[in-house]
C-alpha cells in the first residue's frame, strides 16, 4: 500500500516536470514550501537528471526551484503572520504535519532569528515549515524574501547538480544498481515508509483538543 502511495507521489512529480517544465519546478517546490512535505529530494535531483539529457540547464533548473520556495514560503509566511497556527493545529493532520515540527521550527527561528531563514534552507524538516513560524514573528519581508532565495538556491543546485551527475554517468553506474535494484528499492521504500508511519502516528498522538 505505502509504496503503491510513494510511487504515485514520485510519478505525479515527473510528470508534471515533464510535462510542465520549469513550470512543473516552480509548482512543486512551491507545494513543498508551503509545509506540504513533498520531498525536493525527489523533484531536484530528477530536475537535475533531465539536465544530464539537455532538457533543461542547471542554473535555471535551481533558480526554479529557489523560486518555487519563495512563491510556497510567501504562503506559509502569510498564514502564521495573519494567526493562522490554529489552521494547522486543526487541519495540518491532513497534510501529514505533526505539532512538533512545527515547534522545531518555532524554536530553530527563535534561537537564531533572521539568519535561521538562511540556514534552515539547508536542513530537513526545519526548511519545511520554518516560514511559518517567521511570519508569526513578522519578520520584515524583504529579508525574509532574500534570506529564502539564496538558501533554497543553495539547495536546489546542490540536488539538482547530484542528479545531474548520476544522469551523466548512468551507463556506468547502471550495472551496480541493477546487480543490488531489490536491495535498494527495498531500503528506499523501508525508508520513507518508516518516516511516513512516524508522521502517522505523532499526527494520531495529537491530544483531541489540539486537532479540534
């Protein structure tokens, strides 16, 4: 069942990128930004990959994407400054995030305030959700804006460039997966699905009263 989900999530994204574009680039990290944990780790390295085909350039495949988290971040931003925790306290249970990543991210902003929007870019989870808790401390937007392109610029090119790399060299670099395919589509869905259950289950332990 997870990984009848996990390959429908991975195929929605290369389609849309296939289809889309750039387009596709900017949607899907939009979505992922706007603390709807759609994994980058899939949309920029397989960005990066049609980069290996001469679909896309590299640069632009990461200015993509730096602007598709800026484009979700604005809306997460926008949420927590306008006092929208409890829209997420009683509905972020459907979109899979559980209160204590948000509380991560909360307390990753308040100890290093500003520069946290640079560096959390750079990190799981916390780049996730961390616009929310900025614009609850309605941080002035045009450091919020620059501090989240050059961070997620960062990130974009450094997945996009991986992908990139493994495209260039798959012909060599076939024959090993092929030889361990089963070893490691069963690591990678054990992986995800376990971090899937994680979510599950911290989003089910939720008391009541903070979901309703």
């Amino acid at each position: 069942m997870i990984d009848k989900i996990l390959a429908g999530i991975s195929g929605f994204i290369i389609t849309t990128i296939s289809t889309v574009g750039y387009g596709g680039v900017v949607l899907m990290m939009a979505i992922e930004s706007a603390c709807i944990p759609l994994p980058s780790e899939v949309i920029m390295p397989f960005s990066g990959y049609l980069v290996s085909t001469g679909r896309f350039e590299l640069h632009l495949v990461a200015i993509a994407g730096a602007i598709g988290c800026l484009l979700g971040s604005y809306v997460a931003y926008f949420i927590g400054a306008s006092g929208g925790r409890w829209f997420l306290e009683r509905y972020g249970k459907w979109l899979l995030i559980a209160p204590h990543e948000l509380e991560i991210a909360e307390r990753f902003f308040a100890r290093w305030g500003s520069s946290a929007v640079f560096t959390s870019r750079l990190l799981p989870v916390v780049r996730t959700f961390i616009a929310f808790p900025a614009g609850v401390a309605r941080m002035r937007l045009w450091p919020f804006t620059l501090y989240t392109l050059a961070g997620s610029y960062i990130w974009c090119l450094i997945l996009a460039y991986a992908g990139m790399k493994l495209g260039q060299n798959w012909e060599r670099l076939a024959p090993y997966f092929h030889r361990f395919d089963g070893v490691i589509a069963a690591l990678i869905v054990a992986g995800i699905a376990a971090v899937l259950y994680n979510r599950v289950k911290s989003v089910m332990a939720t008391p009541s009263a903070a979901r309703d």
